[in-house]
C-alpha cells in the first residue's frame, strides 16, 4: 500500500512539474504578444503612428467604432490610422488616449495568438475632457519570424 501511494505521489509530482515547464516555456512567447500589444496602446498613445502600425501584419482586419467601421487588405491599418485622424479632426477631437487594463485572455498557441483587454478611451472634444464607457480590445497575433503582429483586431464599447 505504501509502495502505490509513493508511486501515484511521484507520477503527480512529474505530471505537474511537466505541466509547470509547459507554462514556463509559454511565458516568453505571452510577453512578447503583449509587448506587442503595448508597443501598439503606447504608439497611439504618444501620437507615435509608426511604432504603433509597426506592429501591424499585412494583410489585417480590423473593426473599430468610427466610419467605415471595418477595414482589411494589404494596408488596414494605415487606412484605420488615416480615418482615424479623419473621424478625429471632423468631431474636434484632441488628445486621444487608450487605457488598457491587464488582460483578461492571453492565449498562445504556436504561431497564433489571442489577447483581450478591458480598455477606456478617453480624449477632449473642442477642449472638454471626454471618456467613453469602458470598452473591450480583442487582438489576433501571428509570429512572423522573430516577431509578434497584429493580424486582426476589434474595439467593442461595453
């Protein structure tokens, strides 16, 4: 009895160090997707339109709350940035910030990614300070070599 009790003690302490290497060696590939996904929060954020687009994949999809509401192809993202700062200076708005939360999903799996974050958008209109209700940032990522992309992502109000 004590032989198969030291036996099955033993097999769960290497399933489960297994287990732990398994999320060990997922760890570097999640903090790379989400350096990503900062470096594109922080790009928008500092008004910095190359370092955010940086992160972008061509071809991308994206769905975001402002006209033409949807955008994919080769230069998605580019065009999103162009409307963007269209849909921005028609409604008088300045100082745009995104805020984003720690993530809710972070998932890797091989190549791919899946990320969701709780998020705000705040901004002045003709000066006044204005913030949405919170929001939600869901992110599709591919590793293209050496680097994380954002192949799709959507802006969803709460």
């Amino acid at each position: 009895m004590r032989k198969t009790l030291a036996l099955a003690m033993a097999v769960i302490l290497v399933a489960g160090s297994a287990v732990g290497q398994k999320k060990a060696a997922e760890n570097p590939d999640k903090k790379a997707v989400l350096a990503t996904v900062h470096q594109f929060v922080d790009g928008f954020n500092k008004g910095d339109t190359k370092s955010a687009l940086a992160t972008c994949a061509s071809p991308a999809a994206i769905i975001d709350e402002f006209p033409p509401f949807a955008w994919s192809g080769p230069n998605a993202c580019d065009e999103w940035a162009k409307d963007f700062d269209a849909a921005a200076k028609k409604d008088g708005m300045t100082d745009a910030k995104v805020w984003m939360g720690a993530p809710t999903t972070v998932d890797v799996a091989g190549d791919r990614a899946y990320v969701i974050a709780p998020t705000k958008f705040s901004y002045k209109v003709k000066g006044k300070a204005t913030t949405e209700p919170p929001a939600r940032l869901t992110i599709a990522l591919q590793k293209k070599g050496n680097d994380w992309k954002i192949v799709a992502w959507t802006w969803s109000k709460s």
